[in-house]
C-alpha cells in the first residue's frame, strides 16, 4: 500500500471505531433502554476497526477476523507492542459478539461487559496510542472522549 492508501484506510478504520463506540455507548444511556447484547457486539466491532487500523498503518491488510487476530498476534503482540493477552481477549469479545448477535436465547448482562471493560478500555487507548500522528485527531478525539465515558459509565 502506499502512503496515500495508508492514511485514507487508518482515517476510514478509525471513523468506523468511533461510531462503533457511539453506538455501543446509545445501546448503554439511549432513550429506548440498555440493549446489553448489542452493546458488546458494537464494542467488538469497535475494536476489531481499531485492530485493523493498526495493522493498515503499517500497510498490513487482512481479509477475515481471524486473520486480523493472528496478523495483530504477529506483528503487535509478539514484538511486546501490546500485551500478551491482547488476542486472546479479542477473540473471547468475538466469542460473545456471536453469542449476542446470532443466540438471543443467551441473555448478555452487565457482568459480560464489566468483565471485559478494563481490556476494552486499555486497547483502545492502546491502539491510538500505537497509532499517534497517524490516527486522524478529530476522530482519534472522539474515539478517546467516547472510551473514557464508557470506563466511567455505571453498569447496572
């Protein structure tokens, strides 16, 4: 990819973060009640944008969700960018998306996103962190102030 493509792929993955997060955020304080489950599904979303922001950043593209866990293990974890449990919490908040997404039998409550909240919470910062200069600052913004009311949001 060239740098053209790199920075329009970052700004295009972190616009979808930050919406993600906003709609993860209206699922938890929206006028129409909390919906737990579709919360965490925009939340895996979310973090899976940022993943591939990241990745795009150093012109890596990946074709599936797996492939973003496994070139994120590779390219970020390995290296001590980010920590070691990094893919492995992603793949459980995958794990839950599919349970909130396609088992509506399966009710998903606040110990679901209290559980995963701090790693959450710390990724993203993470990420954007990674991501510096690169991140469009508007957006990397909003990304930032929309993860820190979701870590100081009261769960019930």
């Amino acid at each position: 990819m060239d740098k053209a493509v790199i920075a329009q792929t970052v700004a295009d993955e972190i616009r979808a973060a930050k919406d993600c997060m906003a709609a993860a955020m209206n699922n938890l304080t929206g006028a129409y009640g909390k919906a737990y489950g579709r919360c965490l599904s925009d939340l895996y979303y979310a973090c899976y944008h940022l993943a591939s922001a990241l990745l795009a950043s150093k012109g890596i593209a990946a074709n599936s969700h797996e492939a973003v866990q496994k070139l994120l293990a590779l390219h970020f974890v390995k290296p001590a960018a980010l920590p070691r449990d990094t893919t492995a919490k992603l793949n459980d908040l995958m794990d839950k998306r599919h349970v909130a997404d396609y088992r509506p039998y399966i009710q998903i409550g606040t110990e679901d996103l209290a559980g995963l909240r701090p790693w959450i919470v710390g990724f993203v910062r993470g990420v954007l962190r990674l991501l510096g200069k690169s991140a469009p600052a508007q957006e990397a913004g909003a990304l930032q102030r929309a993860v820190d009311d979701f870590e100081k949001i009261r769960l019930e």
